[in-house]
C-alpha cells in the first residue's frame, strides 16, 4: 500500500476507482504516457469483487470471456478452475493483475472521492477526498461501477432489531456461520437467488421474504482441466474476436433463425443447448427473443416446465415463476440449485405481494400476516445501480451545475461518455452505453481506450479540452429512449430503469444496441474527429 499523498499533487487523470475498468485505466493512462492515480474506498482492488462476498457469489460471464484481453501474455499465463468463476477466484485474479503490472503504486486505499468541482478558466478539476487530499486532475474519470451503491429499503424498524443484519453487497470478509440460527433473506434477485442455497445449508430455518420473483438458469458449471483451458488458450484470439463482434460481449451466437420460424422441435433443441450453457446466454437463444413477446413466450415456456419439475410443492412453484415481465427482460440470475432449495424441510418461502413487511423489530421481521422470529437478517436487496455511485459525488460542472442536478430526471450523455457542461470528465460503464448488458471486462477496455485516444487527440493538437454538445447528448439519449421502446427490457419494473429505488426516474439507463454495434458507433465518432465534441482548444 502507498504513502497517503500530500495535497499539493497534480495529474493528467484523476480516477475513482480500482475495479475492473479502474485498474485498467491504471494501465492504459501510464502506458501512453500521462500521469494518474486512482482513489479506492476500499482496502483493496477488486471493486464489486472485493465487497461482494456472499456466499455463491458468481459471475454470469464464462470465466474465459470474463478477463482482460490487452494482455495476450496474461490470457496464457492464468488459468481459470472453472467454467463460471466464484468471487474468491475473479478477485485473485484481479490482484494478480494488479501486481504483474504494478498497478498498487498509483492507488491510494481506504479513501472516497468526495467531490469533484471544475475550474472554467483552467477547465481543470479539483478532486477532494475524505482523508483531506486536494488534487488536481486535468481529465476526471469515474470507474465506481454501475453496481457499487448498495441499496438498504427503508424498512421501518430496522435499526431495533438485536440479532445481526448483513447485505450482500457488504459482506464480512470472514464469512458468516447461520448454523443453528432462524435466517431471514429479504430480495430475491441476483445475490439472494445466488445465496439462499448456501445459507439453507447452515441455518436452523431459513425464511425467504421474495418481493417478486425472478427467472434464474442453472449454471451449468463445470471444473476445466488442462485440455479444456489449452484449447481455450489456443484459440483465444479467436474468441475475443467472436466476443466483439457480438450483442453482449461473448463468443456465442443466437440461433440464425427467429423463434417462432423454427419448428418446435427445433426451438426445444435450441433452448436445451442454451440451458446446459448455462445462465444469462439462455435469453439470447433466438435474435426476436426479447422484442417479440410470442417469442419470448416460447423461452418461458420451456424454462417453467424446468423449474416445475425440479420443485416438489406446485403451489411453491407458482410463487418462484414470475408472470409480471418477459424471461430476460429483467438479468437472468445465475444459480446453483435455487430452486431445488425449496424442497428443504428448514426452508419457507414467504411471498411480499400478498403479505407485505410492515415492520421488523426487536426479534424478527412482522408482516400483514404474520411475525416472525430471526436471528439474522440478510438484505439481498441489490444496488442503486447505474447513477446511484455518482450520486454520492458532488460532481460540479459549469454555472456550479451539479451532475445530480443536471441528472434530476434522468441521466443524459452523449455515447455513454460526454456530458455537456462537463469538459473533460468521462464517466465509464455507465448510463448512455451498453453497461452491464454487456461482458463488463471487454467493455471496461472498450471505454478505457476510447478516452485515452481521445486524450491523445487532444494532446496532439494542444486543445485543452473536450466536451459534449447539448445537440449531442439529446440526439443520443433519443437513440437510447428508441432502442428501448422496441425491447421487451423496457417492460419490466427493473433496475435497468431505476424501477427499485423510489422516486428515482423511470428512464432505461443502458444502450440496447449491444457491444458490437456500440463499439462500432464511437469509433467512428472519434474516426471523424469526434463528432457531437466540441474540442476546446488551448
């Protein structure tokens, strides 16, 4: 860990963050050249990775996929134990990376970002933190992560309770023992569908407190043994090249066929492949599958009669299928015997909608219907995802322009990485991109290389800045809002749209057109000399 810095500094690149498309940027801004530090809230790298410990924590990408690919000498030397990688595992992985390429050195730890404000003469930021650091960035780049803002409802009561309340996103990094104890789990998508398994395992009972149910596909997971990872290897440049050229940034293809020109037993063939692949991929079997609904009611289909035949109680069963969106619009869960969870005689499933929570209290959680008595409380009640990181920034733009003002009804950008009234700050991954639609590694490179091209444009021309124009961020945000209208995602009451914290605006935060197409679009933005910027000069 380094020396906490002086507060005099000066850099080229301010980055907040030290995840996947921080330690990345790390790399990539060295590499050409500029000089840059990052500020980590945590102990450690790993964004996500580091805080999100829970147990059966996993990725949805094949481990293969979900890596860097600046680095051929890196694909080669790693080797992944198996086909959907635990956290443990991703986060050894990024640490690797982190010393093979002496990334720590330019990180300071267990320090938040507090504020970013810019200076209109310079069109320098000033970054603050809360250890008392003042430093001055000519570009300010965010990598806090669509997924980082845990979000904590506001249940009425919740600081009374005397037994011991965690959330999936802060995990102790010691791990928990539920053993003997009566667990209760609230939320029941990605990390609690991912954790109710494991947890089941331990607990004397485990109460599962489902607001609304989601599809989840067995993982399918798999151990690689030397063969497989040498094939992998061999083909590596192969694969990336299938990864980029695809919708969500991995080597698969959807069947060449639309689903309902495929005949019955064509379609059943095709969603079996798909279900032994595993997870996320099976809702992108058929090109129509998630903007045709009689389409997408054949994927449906074939995933309920899968859950109901592993599901002893149909009664249980009709409360664990959702019929409020359509498969895929909301992320489809990656598990682990989730379903077979509930054949568990210390296991009991209690459905909000018709019995919602009322309050918890000293020794449980009361809802309309009944109480009942915990000594534990896990909230697996996701993120306030896409904006809700920034959110905690003062990020402060021209006029004294707050981002989370200008953002007030929804965030507007142009490609995902300009903000008129906002020179020089990128914000990666994040809202106006492809996002977390899309393999979050492949995507981190793509936004990271983007703006140290750009960078390097300026530099190169001694401009001082470069900044999108008010036409430009709504011509995008309208691309955006039609690409959406045509989706089967923008039907569901999802996160993608900011639909799980109240009052935040209904707005489809992420760029439908996939990886590939994404990809495409802002190289030729910057091919023509970055169209829709204006390039301030010097």
């Amino acid at each position: 860990m380094n020396e906490h810095l002086s507060v005099s500094e000066s850099y080229d690149v301010v980055v907040v963050g030290a995840g996947i498309a921080g330690l990345y940027a790390v790399h990539r801004f060295r590499q050409q050249g500029l000089t840059v530090h990052a500020f980590e809230a945590a102990s450690g790298v790993g964004g996500v990775w580091y805080w999100n410990r829970y147990p059966g924590a996993r990725c949805d990408v094949e481990s293969v996929d979900y890596s860097y690919s600046f680095s051929p000498e890196l694909e080669q030397e790693w080797n992944w134990s198996e086909k959907y990688a635990t956290q443990p595992e991703i986060l050894s992985y990024l640490e690797h990376v982190a010393d093979r390429f002496d990334l720590r050195r330019d990180i300071t730890f267990d320090t938040r970002v507090t504020s970013a404000v810019l200076d209109e003469e310079t069109l320098r930021w000033t970054v603050r933190t809360d250890r008392g650091d003042t430093v001055s960035a000519r570009f300010f780049v965010t990598a806090a992560g669509p997924l980082s803002n845990a979000n904590t409802p506001a249940f009425d009561g919740l600081d009374t309770f005397s037994g011991n309340i965690f959330h999936t996103a802060h995990w102790p990094h010691d791990g928990v023992d539920f053993t003997g104890q009566r667990v209760g789990v609230i939320g029941t998508g990605s990390s609690g569908i991912q954790s109710i398994p494991f947890i089941a395992e331990q607990a004397d009972k485990l109460f599962v407190f489902q607001r609304s149910a989601n599809y989840s596909v067995p993982a399918g997971n798999t151990a690689l043994d030397d063969a497989t990872r040498a094939e992998q290897k061999a083909n590596y440049a192969e694969r990336r090249r299938l990864s980029w050229e695809s919708g969500g940034g991995s080597p698969h293809r959807a069947y060449p066929k639309n689903a309902l020109e495929a005949s019955e037993d064509e379609r059943r063939g095709v969603y079996e492949e798909r279900w032994k692949l595993g997870g996320v991929l099976y809702s992108k079997a058929f090109p129509d599958q998630l903007t045709d609904q009689a389409a997408n009611d054949t994927a449906r289909t074939f995933w309920e009669d899968k859950v109901r035949a592993v599901i002893d109680d149909p009664a249980v069963a009709d409360l664990l299928i959702p019929t409020d969106h359509a498969i895929g619009a909301k992320r489809i869960v990656t598990d682990s015997g989730y379903y077979e969870t509930y054949n568990r005689d210390n296991v009991e499933l209690v459905d909000l909608k018709t019995t919602p929570i009322v309050s918890i209290d000293a020794t449980g959680l009361n809802t309309t219907a009944a109480h009942y008595d915990l000594d534990a409380i896990v909230l697996a009640t996701g993120f306030d995802a896409m904006t809700g990181s920034l959110d905690k920034l003062e990020i402060v733009g021209r006029g004294g322009q707050t981002l989370k003002d200008k953002w007030a009804t929804g965030p507007e950008t142009y490609l995902g990485l300009g903000i008129d009234g906002f020179p020089n700050f990128f914000n990666l991954t994040g809202p106006g991109s492809p996002s977390v639609l899309a393999n979050m590694v492949l995507h981190s490179e793509l936004h990271v290389n983007w703006v140290a091209d750009a960078i390097a444009y300026l530099d190169d021309r001694g401009a001082t800045a470069i900044e999108g124009t008010p036409d430009a961020v709504a011509d995008w945000g309208e691309e955006c809002r039609t690409r959406a209208e045509a989706s089967l995602l923008n039907t569901a009451n999802s996160w993608y749209l900011g639909a799980n914290i109240p009052g935040r605006p209904r707005v489809f935060m992420a760029f439908l057109g996939g990886l590939a197409v994404y990809r495409r679009i802002i190289g030729e933005v910057a091919e023509s000399g970055y169209k829709g910027f204006a390039i301030l000069e010097g």
